[in-house]
C-alpha cells in the first residue's frame, strides 16, 4: 500500500492549482489585467443585487395594485348594482331581476371575502416598504451583518411567489437600470399576452419563456433555414 500522500511529477502536474496559490503576477500588464477583471466581477455583482431588490420592490407594487383594483372594483359591484336591486325592489319594477343582482352582489362580496383581497393589498404594501428601506439602507451603508440579518427576515415573511409576476418584475428593474434601449429590450422575457392576465392568480409553467434576443435569434435562425 503505497502513501496517499506522495505524487509523481505527472500526477501533481494534473492537478490544477488555485488561484490563490499561484505565484504573483510580476508584470504591469497581468497585475492590470487581474485588477480590471475583478472589478468587472465585483460591478457584475452589485448590478445583479442592486436588480434582485428593484425585482422585490416592483414585485410587491404589482401584487398591491392588483389587490387594490380588485377590492375597489368589489366595491362598485356592491354599491351600484345594490343600489340597482333596493330600487327595482322598491318599485316592484322585477323581484327577479333584483333577485340577480343581489346573487351577484352576494357572490363578489364573498369572493373578495375570501381571498381577503384588503388584506392582501396590506401585506404586499408593507413588504414594499421594507424593501424600499433595506434599498436605501443598502446605499448609505453597504452590505453588513445586521442588513443581511434584515434582508433574511424580510424574505423570510415573503408569500409564496408567482413566477410569472416575477416575471414581469424582472422585466421592470431591467428596464428601469438600463433605460428604454435596444439592449435592455433585448434583455426582457417574452410573456405571451395570456400568460400574463392568468398569471397574476395562479403559477403557470415558464420553462419555455426566453429573452426577447433569444427569440429573435431563433427566429432568424428559421429563417435562414427556409
């Protein structure tokens, strides 16, 4: 049984080294270049946090405006068409017609009852909040132990997320840090129309979403092929 701890030349050869442990750079032009590529790394990483927040931020936006509208639009339903019912009722103009209005008073009111679409609308606007703040924090200060404590909790007291409305949350931060550009457009997922009314209320499949450059690039590509 030979040592585990001996290698021949070829063996520690094959082995690749770590960075880390490799000799330091005695040329200007390689010390530039190992500087400038960690730069680009660490830009690389603040862009891609800085978006993951804005995403939260427009996420919980999104989520509270449709809760909003929902409830508001109960709302009206209640208000205009029981209004409707207690004056056909009263003018004994059709009991049955007043008789379905009051249903459908009835069935809207128990549905945002239910979902409890106020609520919601609360929960998302304070999680808005939160993030808005850890955002502002996180640019006066810079990441430490205490935010990331904070960032923690904050996901922690996340609902279970939709991902066709992160979609389109991932879709808003692009736009808003790179600006309305060819690049940025190509840069978004493409969210066929249905997709997008259905997913706000339940989790479809997105594995076959892509980036518009992704779908722009097949397209051409079946083209060429024709």
């Amino acid at each position: 049984m030979t040592d585990s701890t001996k290698m021949t030349g070829e063996e520690s050869e094959a082995i690749p080294t770590s960075p880390k442990a490799a000799p330091p750079p005695n040329d200007d032009q390689e010390l530039l270049s190992l500087a400038s590529r960690d730069n680009d790394e660490d830009e690389d990483e603040a862009f891609a946090f800085k978006h993951y927040l804005l995403r939260n931020i427009r996420y919980h936006t999104r989520r509270a405006a449709l809760f909003s509208q929902w409830h508001k639009a109960t709302g009206f339903v209640g208000v205009f068409l029981g209004s409707s019912s207690a004056m056909s009722f009263l003018l004994a103009d059709s009991s049955f017609v007043a008789s379905i209005m009051a249903a459908i008073v009835a069935f809207f009111s128990a549905v945002d009852l239910v979902v409890g679409t106020a609520t919601k609308e609360a929960q998302h606007l304070e999680l808005r909040k939160r993030w808005i703040a850890f955002q502002s924090r996180f640019q006066a200060e810079g990441m430490s132990q205490e935010l990331y404590l904070e960032r923690t909790a904050i996901e922690m007291d996340e609902p279970p997320e939709l991902s066709i409305v992160e979609m389109q949350s991932h879709n808003d931060a692009t736009l808003a840090m790179l600006g309305d550009s060819e690049e940025a457009r190509g840069e978004l997922l493409a969210i066929p129309f249905g997709q997008r009314l259905l997913g706000q209320f339940v989790n479809l499949d997105t594995s076959h979403i892509r980036k518009q450059n992704e779908v722009q690039k097949a397209i051409d590509a079946g083209i060429a092929r024709a």
